[in-house]
C-alpha cells in the first residue's frame, strides 16, 4: 500500500518534513498546495518532487481524489480551517504546531477528526528526541524524587528575524513568540513532567512588535511544584538557546541546548545515557495511519498545550477570540 501525501503550506518546516518522508518507503508526495508559486517550487525543485502537482489553494487539492493524508504547515490561524477541510474530505493530518490557536477551535477539530475515523496528529518534535525522552521516563520512574520546581527557558532572535513575516502578523500568527516558538517550551514542560497548572502570573512586552516578543510566566502546579517560564525573543543570538532545570527532593536534571546533566543529592554530576531515536512525527504519523501504532501526539494532548498558551494570554490581560486571534487593542502596541 503507497500512501499519497500532500502538503498544505510549502514554508520552510515542510522541507523538514519532505526530508523525513522521502525515507519512508511505500510512500509518495503527490501534491503542493500554497497560494505562493515561489514556495511550491523552491520545494519542489529542491527536493526532486517532480511528480507532485501544484495547486493555489488546498479546496482543489482537497477534491483531487489523489491525497489520502495531508501535512499541514500553514500560518497558525489557517491550521484549524486546513486541518477540518482535510479530515471532512476524509484525509488523515499531521498538523504542524501549534494544533490551533484557540482551545475551542481544538476540541471542534478533536471531535471532527473523531467523527470521520481519521488520524489527527500534532508534529511536537520533541516527543521523538533522546534528550526529552530521557527527562520524561528519569521524572516517571521518580530518578529525581518528586518534582519541587521546573525553570524552562527560550533565548532567540525571534522580533528581528521575523520582521515583517506572516509570524508578527495576528491574523495570520495568532499571537507572538509564546504561540510560535513557545509552543515547544509549554510542550516540554507538560509533556516531561506531567504536571497540571493550577495558577499563572504573566508579564508580556511586544518590544514595539505588532505581536508579544518577550513573556515571563509564573507558575503553581496542581501537583505542588512551582515554575518559571521565560520565553525572549528580542536577543542578540545567532542561534536560540533552550534551556530547563528539573528538580525534585532527591536531585535534578539539567538541559542545556540538548546536553543532558544528571545532579543527585551528595553525587557528582554525570551525564545520564540517554535513549536511541526510534521514529520521528512523519514516520509515527504514517505508523498511526497503517495501524502499526497508537497516533505518538493525538489531539486530546495538543489540547493541553493550547489550553495552556490561551490561559497566559488571559492572564496578562489579552482576549483570545474564537477564530485564535489574540486581540493585542488596549494593550499599548
């Protein structure tokens, strides 16, 4: 059985994707959709897609009857209209982050994807990393006892590099750096740990951007932990600097840019093997769709996420419309 691909938005995260496809076997990208020619080529031409056909908009792809799964690598707020025309026009989606940019514009797309029998997954890379697998199964098994505290930080080049992008543009991002890039940091914080949070304190600066560039979020959890989420994009970085620190009653762990420290109470720090790489979000996506697995990051989980980002934006005074949009009126920019 070959699986046909097509795509819904041709930037530059679906040629991660293409790279990640093109060694599955029993699969075939089919077909480009993207209003911008430029995009389609460029994608095209790189990667030897000869065969794909191109198209301007994703309704006549949709109804070609030549896709049955789509990767959908859309502005954010597009992500809820692409992902339910693909699964009504009964096509399994893997839907790049965030899932969507409004809590109820996930649970509508969680029931769509229920009600038609397809796959809905959200590509958070990070679940398929030996470094965050690591941190996950070390806090479960209770390596560092229980959590007391969780720090996560983001440092990047975010206001200037995407100056003038559809990514500081509302309607078309929803929000600022906390819903682009942040998504991957409120992801690991959830994911790894577990943790519910119960309490949030914000304070979010556009630094003169149409958008949120910088947020500091004070967290409760409803486990009893407590945590700092920095996320700052206006920083003069070439490349972005991630980092957390867990600790619980028996140690921490410590993650730096992918580097992994293991501290226990009265031991010299080590750095903990970590787990080999088994899948990755394109592959897992296939997988899920041939049955051979569970879906790796169903819909029910991106909720979280996006439950998470609407409650900061709440909680420093923003409104979350509907249709995802954060209404930055009122707030100074």
């Amino acid at each position: 059985m070959t699986i046909r691909i097509g795509f819904i938005g041709c930037g530059n995260i679906a040629h991660h994707h293409v790279i990640r496809l093109q060694q599955i076997e029993d699969l075939e990208i089919v077909a480009l959709a993207d209003p911008g020619e430029q995009g389609r080529k460029l994608i095209k031409q790189k990667f030897g897609l000869d065969q794909a056909v191109e198209y301007d908009n994703h309704e006549d792809m949709l109804n070609s009857g030549t896709v049955d799964a789509v990767i959908i690598c859309s502005p954010h707020t597009l992500h809820a209209k692409h992902a339910e025309d693909a699964l009504t026009a009964g096509k399994h989606v893997l839907i790049e982050k965030p899932m969507t940019c409004s809590s109820e514009e996930a649970k509508h797309l969680i029931n769509v994807a229920k009600k038609c029998g397809k796959v809905l997954q959200v590509s958070f890379q990070r679940h398929f990393l030996p470094p965050f697998l690591y941190i996950r199964s070390a806090i479960a098994n209770g390596v560092i006892g229980k959590l007391t505290s969780v720090t996560a930080t983001l440092f990047q080049n975010w206001k200037q590099a995407q100056e003038g992008t559809w990514r500081q543009k509302p309607e078309l991002s929803g929000g600022g750096m906390l819903m682009d890039s942040g998504s991957h940091i409120i992801d690991v914080l959830l994911w790894t740990t577990g943790l519910t949070p119960q309490h949030v304190s914000v304070q979010l600066e556009c630094q003169g951007a149409p958008v949120e560039v910088d947020t500091f979020t004070v967290i409760r959890f409803a486990e009893g932990a407590i945590g700092t989420m920095n996320i700052i994009g206006l920083a003069p970085l070439a490349k972005l600097k991630e980092t957390y620190a867990f600790i619980g009653t028996e140690g921490g762990i410590f993650y730096d840019n992918g580097r992994i420290t293991l501290n226990l109470n009265g031991q010299e720090p080590i750095e903990p093997e970590l787990p080999e790489a088994v899948t990755n979000p394109d592959r897992s996506f296939i997988d899920a769709i041939l049955g051979k697995q569970e879906v790796s990051v169903p819909g029910e989980y991106a909720l979280k996420v996006v439950t998470f980002t609407e409650t900061i934006y709440k909680a420093a005074g923003y409104e979350v419309e509907p249709a995802g949009r954060v209404n930055v009126s009122g707030r100074g920019v």
